[in-house]
C-alpha cells in the first residue's frame, strides 16, 4: 500500500499501517494479540469483581490491584479495538484528533499503572518494616489520595503531549508507522522543528517512570534490609513471599517499558521489531498481571475453584 509523501497542513486524518514489513501477515498475528487481550479484559474484570465482594482482600495492596485492574482494562480498550480493526480489516484511517486522543489515553494510562506499582511497593515497605503502624498509614483517606494523587499526576503530565502536538500544522506525511499513536511516532511526521516535543516527552517519560522505578528500588532494599534482619528463616520466607507477586509484575513492567522506549529513541532496532515489543509491552503486563496475583492469592484462587469447579 503506497502513500504520497506530500507535505500537509493540519491534516484531519492519519494511517496506522499497523506493523511495516509484515503487513501479509497482520492478519494471523492478530489472533494471539486477541487471546493476550482476551484473557486481559477477562482476568482483570475478574479481580474487580473479586475485591470489593471478598472481605479479606479489603485490603491496601488489594485495592491497589483493583486500581491497577482498571488501569489495565482502560490500556486495553485503548488499542486493542483499533489495532484489530488495522490487523482483520486493513481499517487504517483514523481522524487525527482521535489519534491525539489515544495517545493520550494511553500514556496516561501508561503513567496510572506506574504510579500504582509504587504505591503497591511503599504498601509493602510499610507492611514489611513498620507492620505496626501499617494500618494506622495506609487509612482509607490516604488511599484516595495517592489514586487521585497518581491519576492527576499521569493526566497534568501526558495531557500536554497532544496539546503540544496539536500546535504543529505542517506534517511531512500522515502515515504513522505503528499500530497504535504512540507519541514519538506520531512526532517523527512533523515537517516542524519539533525540538520541545521531544524534550518534553523525555521529560514525562523519566518524571513518570524513571522516577516511579528508583522509589520502587529504593522501597525494595529497605524491605530486603529488614526481611535479612529477621531471625527465624520461616519469617524471612513468609515476609518475602507477600512481595514475590508484587516484584514480578514490577519487572514484567519495567523491563519491557525502558527496552521499548530506549530502543525507540536510541537503537537501532527494525521497526517491526519495535512496534511488536511495544504492542506486547503495553498488551503482555494486564494479561499476566491477573495471572500473577491469582496464584499467589488464596482467596482469589479459592473464588478460582468455586466458579469453575464447584460443579464437577
């Protein structure tokens, strides 16, 4: 499929060709993004059903995974619909502002799923090294505050990127070479200087992330200090088995998120290569995050057995 490579002023429409130099087979490669996005939509619905009725998870670290179980369902109504629509329909326009607000949708959402996991890992800390006081810290007051805290946070910061895309009128091309309107790629089609975009996405992507992830290490060697400190052996094992779930979707998140952005920026990856990583990096986490906390939760593997095996 060929587009002119004009130069366009405030254009009304863009194309997402999906995955260039796989375009003959984005149809099959949309039947696993379907599952991941399946078993995210399922898994995470789940969980917000499972917390607010199962007393026992009334819990800090709960209502955070409720939290994040939203987040996570918002991330993937965000792409999925339109990213299948490109894969199954070769459906490839979308309206410009629309694209802006997708962008938008994402990257916040991106930042709220961040932020959430730092606060999971200061419930841990203060859990772990200051078991006494933890109920007294993590009230019901204070848990609103840090959702709200972390959802202005994400959507202040992200809600500049379309605003100052918005002010660029002169694209070299509309053809977005993703599946989805990620900031840089939509950037990458200016024909402006588009210097104080960058800039500022570097800058919202290190405030959100870079920030999120040295206070997640930095709970963590507090809570490794005092998890070592403990005498018994059963103790140490029981205090670090109520992080493992955490630690987990941690990594899964950080690890695919700065190799994304990095070779984004700074590699020298193929472009399939990249916008695959990126679409598993923003599709895998809400996937297995479920997975991950069901496992190591009881409760939630107990309403597991009831809904699905009570009947056998």
């Amino acid at each position: 499929m060929g587009y002119d490579n004009l130069s366009y002023l405030n254009p009304r429409t863009v194309i997402l060709i999906g995955i260039p130099g796989l375009e003959h087979v984005q149809f099959w490669i949309g039947f696993p993004f379907f599952v991941v996005c399946l078993v995210a939509l399922l898994g995470n619905l789940f969980l917000l059903v499972i917390i607010p009725t199962e007393r026992s998870l009334h819990q800090p670290m709960y209502i955070f995974l409720a939290v994040l179980a939203a987040t996570d369902l918002g991330l993937c109504l965000a792409i999925a619909p339109k990213m299948l629509a490109i894969f199954w329909f070769s459906s490839c326009s979308m309206a410009f502002d629309a694209c802006l607000t997708q962008l938008f949708f994402i990257h916040a959402l991106q930042g709220m799923e961040s932020g959430i996991l730092l606060a999971m890992a200061f419930d841990r800390y203060v859990a772990i090294c200051h078991p006494l006081r933890h109920t007294s810290i993590l009230t019901p007051l204070f848990l609103l505050r840090v959702v709200l805290m972390v959802a202005v946070r994400a959507t202040v910061l992200v809600g500049i990127l379309p605003i100052l895309l918005k002010r660029l009128q002169w694209f070299h091309s509309v053809v977005i070479v993703h599946s989805y309107c990620e900031h840089m790629a939509v950037v990458k089609l200016a024909a402006e200087d588009v210097h104080i975009n960058k800039s500022y996405g570097l800058f919202v992507a290190f405030a959100i992330l870079g920030f999120d992830m040295i206070f997640v290490f930095i709970s963590y060697i507090l809570i490794f200090q005092a998890v070592f400190r403990l005498p018994q052996k059963e103790a140490r094992s029981k205090a670090f088995n109520t992080c493992t779930a955490h630690i987990v979707v941690f990594l899964e998140f950080y690890i695919l998120a700065f190799f994304s952005f990095f070779s984004h920026r700074f590699g020298h990856v193929s472009p399939y290569v990249h916008i695959l990583l990126s679409t598993i990096y923003l599709l895998l986490p809400p996937a297995l995050n479920p997975i991950v906390y069901g496992v190591k939760t009881k409760e939630i593997r107990r309403w597991v057995v009831q809904i699905f095996f009570s009947e056998l």
